[in-house]
C-alpha cells in the first residue's frame, strides 16, 4: 500500500481525487473504493493508505483507507488496569 492525501471529494458525486506522497498525480477516488464501515466519504487534507491501478482514463486509487484507522489498528491494546485496594489502619 501506498500512502497520500485527499485532494478534494465530492459527496454528493461520489468522487474525486487523491495525491500519492511524493507525487504530483491526481488519482481518481470513487467512494466504491473506500473500504470503511458507515458512510463512505473523505475529507480533503485526509491521510490515507490505498493501491493504485491503471484505469480506462488515468491511474485509479482503490481501497482506500484511513492512515489513523491503520494506526488505530495497528497499536498495542492497553495494559489492564490494575485493581487498588484502599489502605486500611492496622489495629494493634
């Protein structure tokens, strides 16, 4: 996978286009490529994770994901809270 940032997307087109790291080419998006739970969109400035392919008109980005939901995903669950028993007085 590949990492860059959203150009811009259109909601209501269900589109628009992704720039790869370090390059200058616009990918196209097509929400149908966006691999996440709920409604499928990205926000311009979003970090994302994606594969390219040739498509019939220019290079196409195909599932997308979010960078912090790998992050997210890839981060070690949190130790266990320990349990804290009060201090209790001794009587003597």
């Amino acid at each position: 996978m590949v990492s860059g940032k959203v150009k811009w997307f259109n909601n209501a087109k269900g589109y628009g286009f992704i720039i790869e790291d370090g390059r200058t080419e616009d990918l196209f998006a097509h929400f149908s490529a966006i691999k996440m739970d709920g409604y499928k969109t990205l926000k311009a400035g979003q970090a994302v994770r994606f594969e390219i392919i040739q498509g019939p008109k220019g290079l196409h980005a195909i599932d997308i994901q979010s960078a912090a939901a790998e992050v997210m995903a890839s981060a070690p669950e949190p130790a266990a809270a320990r349990k804290i028993e009060p201090a209790t007085e001794n009587s003597a």
